[in-house]
C-alpha cells in the first residue's frame, strides 16, 4: 500500500505536500505561509519544510486510514455466511460482540480521519496552531508531535479535567 498511489489521493488527484521541491513563487508563498502561523514565545517560526513535512505526515495518515475505513467496510458488509445456522447462544453472543467491536474499531478511524482532515483544512486557512479554546498559540513542538491538535496544552488539560 505506501508504494502505490503515493502522492495521489483516493480521487487520483496530486496530493499537496508530497515532498516535492517547490519552485519560484510557490515557494515563495508557501514560505510566507508557514512564517505567518502562530508560534509560542521562545519557539522559532515554522519554514515551509517543517510544515511540508507534517503535512505530508498527515496526507499519509489520511490516504492509510480511507483504505482502512474501505477494507473495514467491507468486512463488515460481508458478514458471516453461517449467520445463525446452529448456533448457540454463546456462539451467536461472540459473533454479535465481534461485530459490534468491528463496528467501533471502524467509527474510530472515521473520526481520526476527520481530525486529520480538519488539521490540513486549517493549514490551508491559515489558522493551523491557533487553540480552538484561548486563541493562543498552540506551539510548534506540539503541533510536531500531535498534528491534529486544536487546543494548546493548558486547555487540553482543563478539558481533561471536567
């Protein structure tokens, strides 16, 4: 899988941040761009590399996570083809625990997908490492670490709290 399709998406469009060199006023921009978002105080400010890289980090959780989503889906839809013939109720428990295990497996990575998602709509407006809370910037080394962070670490922490 990480060798075919790299650097499309599932649409078989380029994907942006793929790690090719920009050129010229793309460069330029994308340069700007990265130097324009918000920074904790003592942090320096993000190049385009940096943030190319974690969006490219991102764009490949995201390519990953839709062929798991599609391969669960399936899995899924398929079922078992013995449902309920002869089965006890212990047999036809398991098979209903698995299934609901499955089930939450696959909204799981449907929600980690939409965090992902979120965090390179938010590179492209312009208000990626902004808290979602305070306003505040949410740091750079966090955002490193944990990309599709959307509340710095005072208010996540306040969150975890209540």
């Amino acid at each position: 899988m990480a060798g075919a399709g790299r650097g499309k998406t599932p649409s078989g469009k380029k994907a942006r941040g793929t790690g090719k060199a920009l050129t010229g006023g793309k460069a330029a921009r994308a340069s700007s761009k990265a130097a324009e978002l918000p920074v904790r105080e003592g942090e320096g400010h993000w190049t385009a590399a940096e943030l190319a890289e974690v969006r490219a980090g991102l764009e490949e959780q995201i390519a990953a996570l839709r062929a798991e989503i599609a391969a669960s889906a399936s899995h899924i839809a398929e079922g078992d083809t013995s449902e309920g013939a002869g089965d006890d109720q212990a047999d036809a428990g398991a098979k209903t625990y698995e299934r609901e295990h499955e089930l939450a497996l696959s909204y799981n990575s449907q929600d980690l997908l939409a965090q992902i998602e979120r965090a390179v709509q938010r590179m492209d407006a312009g208000t990626y490492g902004i808290c979602e809370s305070c306003a505040k910037p949410i740091g750079k080394a966090r955002l490193q670490v944990f990309p599709r962070a959307t509340l710095c670490v005072t208010c996540k922490q306040r969150e975890e709290r209540r």
